[in-house]
C-alpha cells in the first residue's frame, strides 16, 4: 500500500533537514572497516535518495527502496540529473524484495522506527536477511523510548524561507509509542498555505532488537551510542543507537 505520509515533508526534505549531517558522520565511522568489500547495496528507506547518490557515485551498484512514492520520485529525479544508476524501488520495509542480493543494507534517520507494530521489527530484519548475500552487513539506527520521553514531547521549528515547519509531539508514558504532527507553511509570493503531516513511531529495547537480529539470521552484532556523533540537545545520550549486524 503506498504511503500518503511524508506527503509534503518529502518536497522540502532536502531544503530543511541540513542537520541530517552527523548520520554521514555516523555512517562513515561504523562502516569504515567493511566499505572495501562493497560492491552492491541499498539504502532502505531512502528518503530522497542523498546516501543512495553518494555510494552509487563510489561506484558502488545501488538499490534504493522507499514507501512514500513522493519520496521515491524525487529520489529518482536526482539520480537522473546526477546520471547516476541509482534503481529505486517503491515498497514496505516489512517486504521488499531486490532483483539480486547485496554486500550491505542501510537504513538511515530512525526509519525503522516507522513501521506500525512493534511486531514488523522481526519483518523488518528477515526482509532485509533475504536481501543480503552471507557476510552481508545491515546498519541501521533507532530511536529509544528515552527520545520518546525526552524529545518528542517538545516543540520545535524550523523557519527556512520559503518554508517553515513547526513540530509537535508526544508520547503516552509507559508504552513505545510517539507521534509528531508536523505543520507545513510554504509561501508563494506573499501568499502563504499551511499543510499537516503526521509521523508516528515505535520503538524497542537493545534486548527486543538483538534478540529479533539473531532470530533473522544475523551475528556480529554491534551497538553505538549516538550522543557522541550528533553533539546536539536534541540527542542526549541513550536517545539513538547506532547498530551493526552481519548475515551469518
Ligand atoms: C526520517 S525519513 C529518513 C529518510 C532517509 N533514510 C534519510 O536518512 O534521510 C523516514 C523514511 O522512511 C520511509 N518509510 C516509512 N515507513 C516505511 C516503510 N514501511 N517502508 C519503507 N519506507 C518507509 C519514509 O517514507 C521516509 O522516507
């Protein structure tokens, strides 16, 4: 089922998300020791496809798969006019399937987090088994319910003309689950339109996550705080994780 969220977020992604930068960061410490063996790889729920272009313009054979299709065609405008042979592929997380399996799977900015139940986390991990050759790496980040109860309840915006969001959210205390409602204002001229977007997430402890790691088949398994990568009030220590997982 194609998702209508992100709706108006993926057309100013690119624009207002600049702080995405320390997953890059992030992402280049945890992979370092395994990016010479990559030749293939996909980034899951690849947003506009930024991280795609850049392995893809390594010379790496890239996949890149997203649900929201505002998302996937976007992604698709940049690497035509990048000219790069970035695939991008329009699926759930919990089910996709790629035409040959990869060296690694990324899945960047608490995407995972997105799916609805908590019970997709196993889906998520046997669906991204599948697409891996043996040895294969998956690295992926999450939030931790400490985001929902530290973060997620504050306001905050982001004014970048000619786009502003504000964002509120919150959690119910004691479950593992937060949402965002995002309001979208874009100015045309002096005429501004005001638009919603909604983000829900789930989250999980390190122990659920190791354990539906090696239930789908993966070892290896490695764990990073993100505090130290991120430096930022928004990411207090124990809010992110950074993991690490090879196919067995
Ligand atoms: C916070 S954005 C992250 C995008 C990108 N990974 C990045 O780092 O900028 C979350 C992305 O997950 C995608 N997404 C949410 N649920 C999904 C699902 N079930 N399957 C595939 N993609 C999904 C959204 O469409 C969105 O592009």
């Amino acid at each position: 089922m194609a998702s209508t969220k992100y709706r108006w977020l993926a057309e100013y992604y690119d624009h207002l998300y600049e702080f995405r930068r320390p997953f890059t960061t992030a992402r280049k410490c945890i992979l370092k020791p395994v990016m010479p063996g990559v030749e293939s790889a996909c980034d899951l729920a690849c947003g506009t496809g930024t991280h795609a272009l850049e392995m893809a313009a390594r010379g790496i054979r890239m996949y890149a798969v997203d649900l929201s299709p505002q998302m996937c065609r976007i992604a698709r405008g940049k690497a035509r006019r990048a000219k790069l042979p970035v695939r991008v592929i329009e699926a759930d997380m919990r089910i996709f399937h790629l035409p040959e399996t990869v060296d690694l799977v990324t899945c960047e900015f608490d995407a995972i987090n997105h799916v609805p139940r908590k019970q997709d986390l196993r889906r998520v991990f046997r669906a991204v088994a599948r697409a891996l050759k043996p040895g294969g790496y998956f690295s992926f980040d999450l939030n931790n319910r400490l985001a929902f109860e530290q973060i997620w309840p504050r306001n905050w915006f982001i004014d970048k003309d000619p786009v502003a969001i504000v964002v509120h959210g919150d959690h119910i205390p004691g479950t593992d689950r937060a949402w965002s409602d995002v309001e979208i204002f874009i100015r045309k001229g002096k005429i501004w339109t005001r638009h919603h977007d909604r983000v829900e997430e789930v989250c999980w402890g390190a122990t659920e996550v190791e354990s539906a790691l090696e239930a789908a088949g993966f070892g290896d398994l490695n764990a990073w705080d993100a505090a130290p990568f991120f430096n930022d009030e928004l990411t207090p220590p124990g809010n992110r994780t950074f993991w690490r997982a090879r196919k067995r």
